[in-house]
C-alpha cells in the first residue's frame, strides 16, 4: 500500500492555517525559554512570545540568516542538550568553518515522514526499489533519502556517489525503479549506460527518478525523460532546514509542502513584505516542529514562487514552484553550495597570487565542471616547476574547503574585471 497520511495531506487549508497558529505560537514560547540566541535576538527586536497570536504576527517576529548559523557554531543556537541531539549534519562554510545542523530522534522521524509523503506523491510504493546515488555522510542527500525509503516501507539500495559502472550493474541486476541523485549525474550514468552497452530505458527497470541538490530545467527533465523513459521529478531541501524535504507529486506542477511542519514566506527581498500568490520573491522558511534546531523566519535565499491552489491530486497543501536562482551569490555545483568567500578564503594564505580570482563554472559532457582564475602577483621564481607546484598546492587547499575539485588556472596581473561596486566572482555558463 502506498504511504499516505490522508487526514493531514488533504486537509482544509483553513484547518491548516489554525494548526499552523498554533504550532507557531508553541514554536515562539520554545525558542525563546530555551535558546539564548532566540531570545536575545527577539529582545532586541522588541517581541515577546506573547505578542504572537497567530501566524497573521509572522511579520513581527525577527528574520535568521546563514551567518547566524556561522556566528554561533557549532551548535550555539540548539533548543536541547547534546545528550539530546542523535546526529549532526554539516556543510561547508565561506571561511573554512562549517554549518553544524544537531536532530532529535522526533527531527530525524519527522524529516523521514516529510520525503515518505514526497516519495508517495511521486508515485513509489513499498513495492519499489529505490537506490539512493546521493552522497552519504555530512551532506544531508543520501541519508536523508536513505531514511525517507526505509519510512516509505521500500527497499533501499545505498549506493552513494561515484564507481559508476558498479551503480549500473546494480541498477540492471536488482531491478531497481527507483533513483535519487542530481539532475547532471543521472545525465551521465545514461552516457556511461550506452558506453557499457546497455540501456536504461531499454534493459532495466528503472521508472522514477527523484532528482534535486543543483538547478535544473524543464528542458533537462524532458530530455532525461526522453532518453531513460522515467518519469523525473524535483525536490528540494536545505541542509539548514533538513536537507532534501519536499518531493513534486505525479502532475510534477510544484514541489508539495507540509505546511503541519512548515511554514514559508515568499517576500520581496528589497522591503521583506509578502508578495502575491504567484509571484516571485526570497523564500523564508519557519520550522514548526524542529527541537534541536528550530529556525524562525530563515532567509534561505532562494527566488521562488509559492502556489497555494489544491493541486488536481487532492493534496491542500502548498506548492513550491521550480526555484528561479538565488538572492545572494551562492552557486551550486554537483550538489555542493560554493560561495566566493570560499575561495577567498584559500587564496589568501598564497602570497604568490593577487586576491582578484574569478569562477568559471561550466558543463564538461553532461557534468558540471569549476575553474578559477587567479591572478599571479610575485613569484621569485621563473622556473615552470614551480608554477606547476603551487596550482597543485592551491587546487589542493580549495578542495579541503569546497569538497569539490576546481582547476586552478594562472592568468596575468590585471586580467581580471575590477569592479567599483560588488565584484563578479562568478561566470556560469552552464544550460539546464
């Protein structure tokens, strides 16, 4: 039978706001009794828990930004003791430092029951195979779906990410229907499919692909379409949040959110009031019912567009529509959030190279790939060798800190834009 919890995912959307309320009103008393960087930041705002009434006060309450997250690390704005916290994720910081996320086990059964109702809305059963191409470890990805499958009552296959020729043997021998990875790595196990011989559309039995961690296109899911034969369908998360979280149903017309977990804002970045049903905006995300890391109107920094109309599956909640880029400079490559500050960071440990620096990011096949350019300042040394050694060492130190290898590549005193105002760090050139 497929997971489903009718009473909560068809719900009067009147009855959700009620519950959504009262959830909030639970939320604001919680973190300010028990997180000093809550309560704080609520006093210097001037709100108590008090003046909450309903989620109509949202707008009182103060916003939390990533660099919250930064100032406080590791776990400085955690609601519980650490004899309460079960597992810790982690993602890369702009200075080397990363975002440390705590979970209670009610956390980790909550993230499991938000992806088993994606998964259901997507059409998979506990009748399915479902192999998680995710990377397993800090990353939220593949344990996250891993646990979202095992809630579903599917069988789960942990393949992670990588020994791609291992991942279509699997694929093919254990009939697998199912897969969660990027939109560009299942691009390129279909190359590799063909380049061993064999046909993902054709000789497996795979039918569903969960696909989200980078952007994509509506042009990129039909061709993944078209040349596999399944059906692609996006999800979306942050590992602030709790990584992968809300899953496209099967009229793949927006991401379904649980709003008895969640509720999102969708406000004008520029004046932060809310902006039409429809519209594009900044998405700004409260967690109704986090205990380890609450967040209360989180800027996650994403433009999207809210569609709050009951979708022609008969689920009442929210759909979040495809993500239209960001609001701050952040870029993601094969899955990996990268920010500028990033390579700052390790480009100025090297005398040898200027601080100006650009990021070139682009397709190689069907992957992304990432260059930096770096300007030369003075090298005492006029021998190649040692050119060669210090774009090792550099390409060594930026990997350490993106979790992603990037070429370095010199270019000469001056060849970078300057900027008089904010600097472009990053060219994309990549087409989804």
């Amino acid at each position: 039978m497929p997971y489903r919890n009718q009473e909560i995912e068809t719900m009067d959307p009147r009855d959700l706001r009620q519950m959504q309320s009262e959830k909030l009103v639970k939320l604001v008393k919680y973190v300010y009794d028990r997180s000093p960087f809550y309560k704080k930041r609520f006093d210097d705002f001037g709100v108590k828990p008090e003046d909450i009434k309903s989620i109509d006060d949202i707008g009182k309450l103060p916003f939390t930004k990533k660099q919250d997250l930064r100032d406080t690390y590791p776990n400085g704005m955690f609601c519980v003791k650490n004899t309460d916290v079960v597992r810790y994720h982690a993602s890369s910081g702009t200075t080397g430092k990363p975002t440390v996320v705590g979970y209670t086990q009610n956390d980790l059964d909550a993230w499991a029951e938000s992806l088993a109702r994606g998964m259901t809305a997507a059409g998979l059963t506990q009748d399915d195979i479902i192999q998680v191409s995710y990377g397993y470890g800090l990353f939220t990805g593949g344990l996250g779906v891993h646990y979202g499958s095992e809630k579903l009552g599917a069988t789960t296959l942990p393949t992670s990410s990588g020994n791609t020729e291992r991942q279509i043997t699997l694929m093919k021998d254990l009939d697998v229907t199912a897969i969660c990875c990027t939109p560009s790595y299942f691009s390129y196990l279909i190359e590799a499919a063909e380049h061993m011989g064999c046909s993902i559309k054709n000789d497996t039995k795979l039918r569903v692909g969960i696909f989200g961690a980078e952007p994509w296109s509506e042009s990129l899911r039909k061709r993944i379409e078209e040349r596999s034969g399944i059906k692609a369908f996006d999800v979306f998360g942050t590992s602030e949040l709790s990584g992968p979280l809300f899953i496209e149903c099967e009229m793949q017309e927006g991401m379904h959110i649980w709003s008895d977990m969640f509720l999102f804002e969708i406000l004008d970045p520029e004046t932060n009031e809310p902006v039409p049903d429809g519209e594009i905006g900044e998405l700004v995300v409260t967690t109704l019912v986090k205990e380890a890391l609450p967040l209360i109107r989180y800027r996650v920094g994403d433009l999207a567009s809210l569609d709050a109309s009951v979708c022609k599956c008969g689920r009442t909640h929210p759909r979040l529509m495809r993500l239209k880029g960001r609001s701050d400079d952040m870029v993601i490559v094969r899955g990996i959030n990268v920010f500028p500050g990033q390579v700052e960071y390790v480009l100025v440990k090297f005398p040898e190279v200027s601080p100006h620096f650009m990021i070139l990011i682009d397709r190689d096949g069907e992957m992304d790939s990432m260059k930096v350019q770096v300007e030369l300042a003075d090298m005492a040394s006029d021998k190649l060798d040692d050119y060669y050694k210090l774009k090792s060492r550099i390409e060594h130190e930026l990997k350490s800190i993106l979790n992603l290898y990037a070429e370095v590549e010199f270019v000469a005193p001056g060849t970078i834009p300057r900027s008089e105002g904010k600097a472009k760090r990053v060219t994309d050139n990549r087409t989804f």
